[in-house]
C-alpha cells in the first residue's frame, strides 16, 4: 500500500506541524489520510513504529537532496557549495532534518529509537524500523557521498578530498545550529573556505 503509506506520512507531518508529537492522535492521522484507523496500525505497527517511518523518509528526503545537489554538472568546489546550501535550507524548513543533522531533539518531535520484537511484516517498516542514522552517521554518509561523487571512488580514500568534502557539511551545520544574518550565504562560505582543497578535480 505505497500509496496510502505515503499519505499517512504527510497526515503525520502536518499534524506535527500544529501540534507536538505526543498530542498527534493515531485516529485524526487516519482520517485526514482518508484511511482507517486498521490501516495505520496495518502499516506502522504502532505509533512508534509512524514515528520510526516519518523520521526514516525525512532523512531520506535529506540525503536525496545531497545526491542531487552532487549529480550537477559543475565544479567541485560548487557542488559542495550546493550541498551546503541544501543542507542549511532542508534544516530551516524541517524540524525533523534539523534534529537529525544537529541530534537535538526537542520533546515537541518524536524521539528516534530502533523497533524491539518481531520485524514488521512491511518491507519499508523493517527498513524504518532500524531507526535513523545518528548524526555523526548522517554527516559520515554525507561526506562518504561527496568524496565518491568528486572522484574518490576507486582511487583509495584520498584524505584531502574527505576533508574538504566534511569540512564543507560541516561549515553548513553551522549554519544550522547558530543560523546567520538573513544575507550570508552559507554556500559562498564553502567556496572560500574549501576551493582551493578540490580545484582542478
């Protein structure tokens, strides 16, 4: 039922949106997705197990965003500004990248946590039932991204190449933690600071 997974996702982002996790009803989900309420607990288990699934695809949309952002056809030193720029813009606009990147959760949203018992008969529950990434992990997965996509990939690591690619992530989680003046641009910064680090790749 990808289709009425997906719509009980968005249900359960927007009930976050007004409300905090521990206020969002199971049945008011399945209603605003049009389902019932069988059909949420067929698909997430419990409201643990929605949680572990919303937080899964929002990090997921996350990283989605990285690869595309290293897919363009430009220079290094601008895909990671791109990176970097994405990351700042995904972090402002979603509480849920926001904790995951900076590992602040606040008790307005739920708690990350790995399922106990039996695995969900739901292939994509099992994948969210593993829980999300930590955020040294997230920003490991960022960096190991970055490095294959500039030319890292069947080389041997090259450890100027993973530090610039990490530095870059890095310099924007700064943004995200102590956000800047409305005209910083936290994409410039990578292109100063970390240009230099993967010209002529």
């Amino acid at each position: 039922m990808p289709a009425a997974r997906e719509s009980l996702l968005d249900a359960a982002y927007t009930a976050l949106a007004r409300r905090p996790w521990p206020g969002v009803r199971m049945v008011d989900v399945a209603a605003v997705a049009g389902v019932s309420r069988q059909t949420l607990y067929n698909e997430f288990g419990s409201k643990e197990g929605l949680a572990r699934a919303l937080l899964r695809r929002e990090t997921d949309g996350y990283l989605h965003g990285v690869e595309r952002a290293l897919a363009e056809q430009r220079e290094p030193a601008e895909r990671l500004a791109a990176v970097a720029a994405w990351t700042v813009g995904a972090a402002r606009g979603n509480a849920l990248v926001r904790a995951a990147l900076t590992g602040c959760w606040s008790e307005r949203l739920p708690a990350p946590s790995r399922a106990a018992g039996a695995p969900s008969s739901v292939p994509a529950q099992r994948r969210a039932d593993a829980g999300v990434p930590s955020s040294a992990e997230l920003l490991g997965m960022v960096r190991d991204r970055a490095v294959a996509a500039l030319g890292g990939r069947g080389r041997g690591r090259d450890p100027e190449l993973a530090l610039a690619c990490e530095s870059a992530v890095r310099l924007a989680l700064s943004y995200v933690v102590a956000p800047a003046r409305d005209d910083d641009d936290p994409a410039e910064l990578v292109r100063g600071a970390i240009g230099r680090w993967v010209a002529g790749r």
